[in-house]
C-alpha cells in the first residue's frame, strides 16, 4: 500500500450539511437476535455501514423521504418509514429464503466475460468527488497500538486516468496509545490507495491485460438484499497470476457488487497475510465503490500484529472539475497531521461515520479517552 498521501489544498466541500439529525439503531437477525456487522443502511442518497456490533448511526441531511432501507448478504431486504427520528431504532432481517431460477452457467470465465463487457455500462466513469469516513487501527493480540477516524473529501479521475485519488482529510482524530520500536510499521492514511476500485485499478486481476492470468469458476448464487447474486470464485492460472477470491455478480445487470480477495504473498519478507473487501451500491443505474476495508498482519519478533482500515463512501455526485492546487506531502504520518484527541460523541456532528465497536470504546475509555 502507498505511503504517500495526497492532500488538497484550501478545497471547500460541495455537500451541504443540514443541522445534525442523526438517525441511530442496531441491525439484528430476527431469528437470533445476534447483531448483524457491515449492512448497508441507506436513507435518501445517504449510505452507511453497521459496525462490528451492528450498530449504525447515518444523517440524511436534507432527505425529505425518511425511508431506510438495509441490506446484507443472505437476508431479505428491511424498508423502514421513519417517523421518529429520535427514537434508538432496532432492525430485524429475515434470513433469505430466496432461490434462483434454475440458471445453466456454461462456465465461470463466459460468464466473467460478459460482466467485463458491461464494466462501461455499470460502472461511473465521470469524474466524481465523494464524500467518506476513514479508520484505521493497530494491534496485537493482547491490546492495541493506535486507532485514527478521519472525515474525506475524495476526488475520483474520469475512469483512474492517473495514479492517485486525490483525498482532502476535513476532520481527523486518533490515538496513539503504545509505541513500537519499529515506526516502518505504521502506515497511517491509506485512502488514496483505497479508493482506486480494482474496476479500474491498473495493476487489479480485473483490468483487461490481467485477466488472461486467471481461472473463473461458477460455485453457486445467493443474494444480497432483494438482488439475486452469482459467486464466481477466481485463482491465479498461470505464474503471472497473483490474487485468489470471489466476485459477487447481480444476475440482472452482470455488475460486480461485491469482491473478496487476498494477494498470494510470494515471498514478502513483511506482510504474513494480506485480506480485501470492495462493495460496490447502485445509485440511479450506476454502480459505485461504497465500501472498502483491508487488513494486514506480520510478524514480528515472534508477535503478530494486525493493521485494519476502513473506507465508507457515505455520498458521491459526478463533478466536471477536480482541485488545482495539489501536492504529495512525504512527511510521515501526513494523513493524521492534524488530528484531535477528541472522542466524544459529538466529534463527529454533521458528518456521516462508523461508530466505533464496543472493544474499540472499552479500550479508549480505559485510558480516559471515553467517559461514561
């Protein structure tokens, strides 16, 4: 992953924000009662993720209709009319007992080969400027090292004509809580890197000079919501092949809605493993990268140690022009430069975020961070 990070220039943001009007709740199975992680909440053209505990706290700014839908692999889609804002709202999912249509799948790689031929179809090639929330963390097994949020401006290059997404940090905080010997390890905001979707991404297993170096392989359907889903597992077919996984196909329209993928580390002498997931939510015909989270882990003098980020697209428009005044900072640590030790709850006002996991706060608010 890149460890310089692009930083915009005196850039004002194009989303208005409203008072706050955050709308709360936690998303269940309705058979288990267990909290369900990473379901997608959307509320106008606002879009959130639930946390590790389920939990979700989403402002829909100006939306008029406060009409919530939720979605996650393998349950039913939950639309939701708000009538009470204030109110702490508790979502039950049915467990999906949805099933395709006999399909006759002649073989994963004809059917990747009409996905690719719709990737100009499905997917946003203007230029867009989103609008995210970024964390990160370090740990090991006992405890961790450092937790960083951060609130981003995201400018996206028509169709990743060049290297980088530019990324504009707007509001930051983080805590660093031990230090390592080795500061090599710390490799604080990785959004840049993160927001070039494997759609376009150069070097992704997905561009056309790549594909040829890979085996797709039709293992069964599912779905997502109330979307009907393909899964095509994928591995490398020959030496130049270097990441193995699963796509996730919307049967309708053949766009890759979700990916899942670790790179075959062929002799790294730091990462021990290496894990992505990319999501991909339709708004008005087009998909667009929604979700993306990696995490990493080494060793190091017999301990392992696990690296985790996050990036959640919350709104995104197609804009004609992108920042002028830019440059690539080197300065170490550059993304956080700024960043408060500030984790009240109202840090976050009038932003879209995740909110942070029950082990997450236990932990700041041993260290005073959090106060009850």
């Amino acid at each position: 992953m890149r460890l310089i990070v692009v930083l915009i220039l005196v850039v004002t943001t194009f989303f208005a924000w409203s008072e706050p009007h955050s709308i709360k709740g936690i998303v269940k199975d309705s058979e288990t009662n267990e909290p369900i992680p990473f379901a997608h909440v959307v509320i106008g053209q606002v879009i959130s993720l639930t946390n590790l505990d389920g939990e979700f706290v989403l402002d829909p700014h100006s939306s008029t209709e406060l009409v919530m839908q939720i979605s996650v692999m393998g349950y039913e889609l939950s639309t939701t009319e708000i009538e009470d804002p204030e109110i702490f709202h508790t979502i039950l999912l049915k467990p999906s007992t949805m099933h395709l249509d006999e399909v006759t799948i002649v073989s994963g790689n004809v059917l990747m080969n009409d996905v690719f031929n719709r990737f100009h179809l499905n997917y946003e090639m203007s230029r867009q400027h989103m609008l995210g929330y970024y964390k990160e963390n370090l740990l090991d097994t006992d405890s961790m090292y450092y937790l960083a949020e951060g609130i981003v401006d995201i400018y996206i290059p028509s169709n990743m004509t060049f290297d980088h997404a530019l990324v504009n940090p707007i509001k930051t905080r983080k805590k660093v809580f031990r230090v390592l010997d080795d500061d090599h390890v710390y490799m604080s905001g990785n959004a840049s890197d993160m927001a070039q979707s494997s759609i376009w991404r150069k070097g992704s297993f997905l561009n056309p000079k790549n594909r040829k170096n890979y085996e797709f392989i039709y293992v069964g359907s599912s779905n997502i919501g109330d979307k009907d889903v393909f899964i095509v597992e994928f591995e490398p077919k020959n030496s130049k092949g270097d990441t193995e996984g699963k796509i996730y196909i919307e049967e309708e329209t053949l766009a890759v809605i979700k990916l899942e993928y670790h790179p075959k580390l062929k002799g790294s002498n730091f990462w021990k493993s290496v894990s992505w997931v990319e999501e991909y939510y339709e708004k008005n015909g087009i998909y667009e990268l929604f979700r993306v989270s990696y995490t990493g882990t080494w060793q190091d003098f017999r301990q392992d140690y696990t690296y985790n980020a996050l990036l959640v697209v919350n709104e995104s428009r197609v804009t004609n022009d992108l920042p002028e005044d830019t440059f690539l900072l080197t300065e170490y640590d550059s993304f956080f430069h700024e960043a408060k030790e500030d984790f009240s709850d109202s840090f976050w006002d009038g932003y879209n975020y995740i909110k942070l996991d029950v082990e997450s706060s236990d932990f700041l608010k041993s260290y005073g961070m959090i106060t009850e």
